[in-house]
C-alpha cells in the first residue's frame, strides 16, 4: 500500500514546476510501445498498455488527485480504448510474426478504407462532442473527442498494418497537443509534441518495409488475419 500510495503522490519538480510521476512514467511507457511499434516488434502493445493505466489515472485528474485538477475524458477514454485494441493488436501481431522478430508486414490502406477512415475521423468527432460535453469535458470540447476518435482509428491501424496510421498520429497530436497545454498537463503535450517528430519518422520507417516487401514478396509474405474469438 506504501508503494502504491508514493506512486500516485510522487512528484517530480522541473523547473520549479510539479510533475506527477505517473504522468511522466506513462509518456515514457508510451514512448517505448511507439518505438516497439516502428519496429514492429511484439512488446510494443504490453508496454503501452501499462503506460496507459498509468494516464487512465493521470487524465481522471479529480477522482485520483486534488478535486480542481482538470479532467480530460477523451484522454481518459483513449486510455481505455488503447487497452481493449492493444489486446487485439498484441494478438494479431503474436499470430503473424516472423522468425525474424518482425511481427507484421506494413501495407498500404485501399483507398476506400482511407475514405472510411478520413469519415470515421471527422463523423465520429462530431458525434462524440455532444457526450463528452455533457459528462463535464475540458473545453474546447470538440478537440478532446477528435484526439479520441483519431487515437483509436491509428492503434487499429497500427494492428492491422496499415501504413497510414502514422498519418492519423499526426492529425491527433497537431489538436492533442495545444488541449494538453491549455489544461495544464504540460509533460504529456511536450512528449506529444515529440510524437508528432516521431510519427513522421515512423511513417518513413513503415514505407520502406512495404517497399522492401514490395520488391520481395516471397521474403515477406502477407501477415495472416487471425480468427477473432
């Protein structure tokens, strides 16, 4: 009990500024599974998902912490939303990895999903506006559910392999990160804002796989679809 109650009142002081740990320990959990995923290495999904437990509490700022502390729902509701996809895409990626540790081959969206995608990002915005609202989310409203909706169209993307996902990251981060700052949670819109750098450099990792595997579709046979359960 010790141990759990110094990890929720542990801080860190930058700057003369207080930093909870656990939103620092999150953000670097979360980097790593971002690095796991650009190599598309299986530990990626179990490490992102003890990052996201730990800003599950972090964005529930009034129910873990001081009462005033700004919660941010949609970043709450990400959290939950990366757990329940990181245990498809841990399981996908378990099903279809190689010998040589690489557990999926990156492809190209059709450009009909791509449509599907672009739709579900800005309709699904749209729609959950109007609930995070009513639950009390830190305003502007509308941002909060755009990083959701983007952070869970990007995760499935990542799990099934599509190049694009590195794309939505982008668009989530360029809304996500102003929202982190003006709610205070300054650690989490700096390593946002390391991610929108990182994204685009996953995406150019994840375009020369596919072009490799391209070139050398014997090598890189398509990654199996897995039976859902």
């Amino acid at each position: 009990m010790d141990l759990l109650r110094w990890l929720f009142e542990a801080q860190l002081f930058i700057g003369g500024s207080p930093l909870l740990l656990r939103e620092a320990l999150g953000n670097v959990f979360g980097l790593l599974s971002a690095l796991g995923g650009m190599r598309r290495k299986v530990w990626a999904w179990p490490v992102g998902i003890a990052g996201n437990l730990l800003l599950l509490t972090v964005f529930l700022g009034s129910v873990f912490g001081e009462a005033s502390t700004a919660n941010l729902l949609g970043q709450a509701a990400r959290q939950v939303m990366f757990i329940a996809v990181a245990v498809y895409g841990w399981r996908r990626w378990r099903q279809a990895q190689s010998d040589a540790g690489a557990a999926i081959t990156p492809r190209w969206a059709t450009n009909r999903t791509r449509l599907g995608l672009v739709a579900a990002l800005v309709l699904g915005t749209v729609a959950v506006t109007p609930l995070f609202r009513a639950l009390g989310s830190y305003e502007p409203v509308w941002a909060d559910a755009w990083t959701f909706v983007g952070s869970l169209l990007a995760t499935f993307g990542m799990a099934k392999g599509w190049v694009e996902f590195w794309l939505i990251w982008v668009a989530v981060d360029v809304v996500g990160v102003p929202l982190l700052f003006s709610a205070g949670y300054y650690a989490s819109a700096f390593m946002y804002l390391f991610y929108g750098i990182f994204t685009l450099v996953g995406f150019v990792v994840w375009t020369r796989a596919q072009r490799q595997a391209a070139a050398h579709p014997v090598d890189h046979a398509p990654s199996p679809e897995p039976s859902l359960p």
